[in-house]
C-alpha cells in the first residue's frame, strides 16, 4: 500500500479514536439514540470501539507505542499525542498491509453506520479517498502529477459505461484530454473522454468520478447548501446539449468547473416555520441551536463563500501525506 493510502488511514483513524476515548462512548450512545436512532448510533459506537480495540492490541507488545495509546486515552484531544499516535500508525502499516487493510475496512464500516454524525468527524471524505486510490479493490481512479490529478482511463469508461447503461465504444482516436479547474478547489483534474460527449454528460462524469456534493448540510452550523454545475469556457457558460467538438474544446484544452451554492439557514427556516404553531422543544434541541449560533457568529458573504469551497476541500487533500 501507498504512503498516501496509510497517511489517509492513519489520519481518519485518530480524528475517530479522540471523540470516541474522549467520552467512551457514554455520552455519544445517549445522543445517538435520541437524535438518529440507537441502533444506527450502537453500530457506529461498536465499530470505533472495534477499531480502538485492534490498535491497542497491535500497539501493546511495543513499549513506545504502548506508551502513545495510554497518553491518547488520558488526553485524546491533545495534538501532539494524535501526531505521535499516527506517526507509529504509519510505520505499523507500512511494514503490514494486512493491519492496514483492517483498519481501512474498519472505517469504511463506521462510515457506513453514521460515525460522522455521532463523532461529528469527516472520516467519509477519508475513505472516499481510500476508495478513489483503489485501497478497497475498486478501480484506482487517480494517478497525480503535481498539481494534477490524472483520471485512469477505466475510471472514465466504467462510469461513461454506467451513464450510457450500455457499453462504451472505445475509439482512442476520437478520445481527447480535457483539464478541468474550478472555482471551488485548486487542483487541476485531467480527464480523457470522448470528443462527441454533451457538456450535460462531461458534467455528470466529472461529479460521478469525484464525488462532488449535490448538496451538503453542516449540523453544527445548522447550514445547508445546494449546488449546481456548469462548464465555462472562453468565458462562456457552454449549452448542455452541445457536444464538446460542437463548441470547440480539443485535446489538451482547460476548461472551468463553475460551481454555484445555494445556502439555507436552517435556523432561520425553522423558527420561520415555528411561528404561529404550538410546538416545545426540548432542552437538547435548545441548547443545539445556542451552540449552532456561538460556533457560526456572523455570517458575512466571505464566510458562506469560505464554507461553501470547504465542501470541495477533499478534492485537494488528495494525494497529500501528513
């Protein structure tokens, strides 16, 4: 397995282990079961618990080590112990790849089971990673040069493939490179699809491959946002029903990735919808609107902005090694 893979896995690892040492498990099974379900909330708590468990056992025969994970469970927020904790991670994996695939399934399962709503961590975006760098026997999608990320040309036909629903014919000749930009993230992607392709399906192609958001809410913040795509190019926003030979990209041309959010403040859409209807909220749901009110301050159109890109963020974690 890659540095880049082990890094990934080593960094979701730590931000699901400190919430879950932090209050072990006590708190965060009583909100799970108020707020989204106690069985979706005992899975996800069972697994950081499982996954807790396989690194103190691969960490104990080794006295420093041994000594990082007890620091962690005394003070799981501390940011040196996290370091230290994901430094002997990372030189455990790199020696056995077996323990590194252990935990990389591990946190695709609490993925799965809603550990970033319980933990209020990111481990998704990690193991969309994972998943896009083929750690889970998927087509490795990416190969990176610098700043660009370089689609597999298996990648694009499977998805094209899926779009299509029906076989993708493979003419290399009729093939062109196109590299997208955007205004939401700074890496470049670089992408090999066919010439007679619509701008509408360049688009759904470009979303499908990386994973790009649709919509996206931030509970804490109790904001949402919705998007929408559209490709620029010669600073014109091109008609989805041309092709892109109809509009002139060749092989080898930029072109932008425009991305517009749309945002919701949902606690203003809810006190809007509580007025003039009888309705009690209890404390728990008080006390998450306070909270929702300090961590946000004011929302000024450079803090929207800000929050809408940092749904993009991954796209330039890619590839990164702590």
């Amino acid at each position: 397995m890659d540095a880049i893979a082990i890094a990934t896995i080593a960094s979701a690892t730590v931000e699901l282990l400190a919430p879950y040492l932090k209050s072990l498990g006590e708190e965060l099974a009583k909100k799970a079961g108020g707020e989204i379900g106690a069985k979706v909330g005992e899975t996800a708590l069972d697994k950081a618990k499982q996954l807790y468990e396989i690194v103190k056992a691969k960490f104990a025969p080794k006295p420093d080590a041994a000594k990082v994970i007890s620091a962690l469970e005394k003070s799981p927020n501390d940011e040196d112990t996290q370091a230290a904790v994901r430094f002997h991670l990372k030189e455990m994996m790199a020696s056995d790849e077996s323990f590194a695939k252990e935990l990389a399934n591990l946190l695709k399962e609490a993925s799965e089971a809603g550990a970033d709503t319980i933990f209020q961590t990111t481990i998704t975006g990690s193991v969309q990673k994972l998943s896009q760098m083929g750690v889970y026997g998927d087509v490795k999608i990416f190969e990176i040069s610098g700043n660009v990320l370089i689609v597999s040309e298996t990648a694009v036909g499977k998805v094209l493939a899926r779009l299509f629903q029906s076989p993708v014919a493979r003419d290399i000749t009729d093939y062109i490179k196109v590299i997208v930009k955007s205004n939401r993230f700074g890496r470049k992607v670089q992408f090999q699809v066919p010439h007679d392709i619509t701008v509408g399906a360049f688009i759904d192609l470009v979303v499908d491959i990386l994973q790009l958001p649709w919509s996206k809410r931030i509970d804490e913040l109790m904001l949402s946002f919705d998007f929408s795509y559209s490709v620029v190019f010669g600073d014109k926003k091109l008609p989805l029903n041309q092709s892109l030979r109809d509009v002139g990209i060749s092989d080898g041309d930029e072109v932008q990735l425009f991305i517009t959010a749309i945002w919701t403040d949902e606690l203003e859409k809810e006190e809007q919808e509580m007025k003039g209807a009888f309705y009690m909220l209890t404390a728990e749901q008080l006390l998450r609107r306070e909270n929702a009110r300090k961590t946000r301050g004011v929302l000024s159109q450079s803090k929207i902005k800000s929050l809408a890109d940092s749904c993009f963020a991954f796209i330039d974690e890619i590839g990164y090694v702590e």
